[in-house]
C-alpha cells in the first residue's frame, strides 16, 4: 500500500518511484496507489477508484474509463488554409455535430464515436487538402475526477 510516494519528489525521483511500481505491477504483484498526481495513475494502473467525500464515486478498469470518457472531437492540421465552402459536405452529414475552421485547423464534433470516427476519415480524405494531423480528443484522468466529482 502506497499513499502519496511520489509527492514532494523531484521530476527524476518521480521517474524512479513510477519505475519500481511498474516493475512490482511486472511480478505480477499488487500494488493499492493513492495519489493526487494522476499522471502517475495513467502511466502505472489498471483499475481507478475515485473518492469524493470518503465514498467511491467511480470504480473502473483505467482503459475503459477512458473510452466511457472519450469526447467525439477530431481535432485536425491541415497543410493549407481550408475555407467553410470546403466543409460544407461534412456540415450537411447527419453524424457530424459541429464543425469549426480556423485556417489550417479543424475541429470536427460527431455523434456517437464507435459508429461514425471511420466515415468521417473517409470524408475527410475527400476535402481534398492534405492532412498534417488527426488528434481525437481525450479527457485527462484530472479532468474525468473533475467531470465526476462535480
């Protein structure tokens, strides 16, 4: 049982202390974590408990959190300016929420993700304008223990 091992430690002592758990976690022991550096918990868990108040609010396996917590937003470079004319036809498709253009960026709002993320790379692909970057947009661990606490 850990409580806090890596608070008030330096970047590289950090390193160190997240290393030993991850080769504990490798041997296959088991290994209960509290922390409020949640980056630590994304880089050595696998389950997520979150307390608000003494009582768990949310108890889950740490990849499925962040699926469950995943927001429908392509975030996307292009390498040229790209005009509204030009995303008209993803403007008028039935699954696509909002589309903002700001020059050579783009971010694009679907409806449910599982179904529509490979249509909208195909329409994507038919703009016409290479493509430097295609980023989904995924919720921290902070900002889901924010989204639940709340």
């Amino acid at each position: 049982m850990l409580d806090e091992p890596s608070s008030a430690l330096d970047p590289e002592g950090r390193i160190d202390v997240v290393e030993i758990i991850s080769k504990l976690k490798s041997q296959g022991k088991t290994i209960f974590l509290s922390t409020h550096i949640l980056n630590d918990i994304e880089r050595v868990c696998d389950r997520v408990g979150i307390l608000n108040n003494g009582q768990i609010v949310l108890e889950e396996n740490i990849h499925q959190l962040m699926k469950i917590y995943i927001q429908p937003v392509y975030d996307i470079e292009f390498d040229g300016d790209v005009n509204e004319e030009q995303f008209n036809q993803l403007n008028k498709t039935d699954y696509i929420e909002k589309v903002n253009v700001d020059g050579r960026r783009a971010d694009v709002r679907i409806k449910n993700f599982e179904q529509n993320s490979t249509k909208l790379l195909k329409l994507i692909s038919d703009i016409n304008v290479p493509v430097i970057s295609i980023n989904l947009r995924r919720n921290s661990l902070e900002e889901i223990f924010l989204k639940v606490v709340k």
